[in-house]
C-alpha cells in the first residue's frame, strides 16, 4: 500500500531576490509531482539539487521618464531536483461497498 519512489522533477521560479527565487521554484515542486500521479503523497524529499539555468535582469526605471532613476534587479531560476516520493497507492486499497 505504502510505496517509495525516486524521481527527477525540473521546476522555474523568478523573485526579486536570489531566495525569493530559489524559494518560488522549491513551491512549484510539490504541484508538478501531484500532476504526474493520481496517488496520495505522504512525503517529498529532496535528495539532490542542480542549477539548469540562473538569470539576473536589470532594468532601469524614472518617474516621468527622467525623474528618480533607479535599477530594478529581478531573478530567475531552473532547477533539476531528484526527490524521494513516499505515497499510498490508492489502486491497493480495498473499499468495501455498504
């Protein structure tokens, strides 16, 4: 009924900050594992983690087009993480009918 799995999942995520990022992609992972199976999750565990891609943008802004002049940094990421997935496989449940 209890079943373990290994599996490699590649999520996204963008922030203003390098932890908001980094954060933003660590929440996208439990939806991308709920959308592959129709099982029940008891646990997530990340095992291994890499960086596919980190992006930092900058972009200049003024207020009215030439006052207060500032740069806005934004960044992104793409991660491959390998998790450990524990789940009850609903297929192996008998329910009795009443």
């Amino acid at each position: 009924m209890k079943e373990q799995y290994t599996t490699s999942v590649k999520v996204e995520g963008k922030g203003d900050s390098k932890a908001k990022a980094f954060a933003s992609a660590l929440a996208n992972v439990q939806g991308t594992i709920l959308r592959s199976t129709n099982n029940v999750l008891l646990r997530i565990e990340p095992q291994d983690v890499s960086v596919l891609k980190a992006e930092e943008k900058t972009t200049k802004e003024k207020f009215l087009f030439f006052f207060l002049p500032r740069e806005r940094k934004s960044y992104a990421v793409s991660l491959e993480i390998t998790v450990n997935v524990t789940i009850i496989n609903t297929e192996k449940v008998v329910f009795t009918t009443q």
